[in-house]
C-alpha cells in the first residue's frame, strides 16, 4: 500500500463484504466465514473478530420489525394465532438471514477503520 493512499469508507465497504484495506478484496469465502487474507491487498483478516456483535444487532433490528408489525396487524385486522406466528416466522428467519452477513461485515470494517486492538493491524 502507498502510504498516501486513503482508506475506503467502512459503512459501504463493510456491507458489501469487501477488503476494510483496499475495499476491493473479498471479506468472506463462504456464507459468514472470514477468508484467511485479502486476495487483492494481503490483508491478514486472522485478528478480526465481531464476535457476537451482528446477532446483537440482527435481533435488535428482527425483533422491532416483527413486534412492530404484530401490534399493527392485531389492531388493524385481529388475524388468528396461526397468521401471527405463519408472519412472525417468516420474516423473523428471512430478516435474519438477509442481515447478518452484512451486519458482520460493517462492524469488521468498523474494527478496522478504529483501529481496535491496536498494533494487531498494519495499515
């Protein structure tokens, strides 16, 4: 890397899984595995952890979607136990899915960006 060269922005890199480095590298090799290394800059992704931080924030995000939505469909239409839980089930697992790859990808490029755990990452 040349020292002058700017680091791309985290949010936009982080969600689209790329390299927090060189933001054109791949950051993951399978659904929510962390490749060993940036194939385009080197970049060693070994020290990067967000632990449980995306569920945090998936079930967050899940459970204020569904809640709010359950109150709405029982005020405005009084649908049976079945429809509440056929919805709640289905946007709970499909919400879930869609968000936690991106999620994890924004706070390791986050970690990057703030330099967590100082002096595990060359910049």
């Amino acid at each position: 890397m040349h020292p002058t060269h700017t680091l791309p922005a985290p949010i936009p890199t982080g969600l689209r899984g790329r390299c927090p480095r060189c933001g054109e590298g791949h950051l993951f090799s399978g659904y929510l595995t962390l490749r060993p290394a940036c194939e385009s800059c080197g970049l060693d992704y070994s020290g990067f952890d967000a632990a449980d931080g995306p569920a945090f924030f998936v079930m967050s995000i899940v459970g204020l979607v569904v809640v709010g939505l359950a109150l709405w469909m029982e005020v405005t239409y009084e649908p049976p136990i079945w429809v509440h839980a056929l919805v709640a089930g289905t946007l709970s697992i499909g919400l879930s899915l869609l968000l936690v790859r991106p999620l994890k990808g924004l706070l390791i490029a986050l970690q990057f960006s703030n330099k967590a755990e100082q002096g595990r990452f060359e910049r």
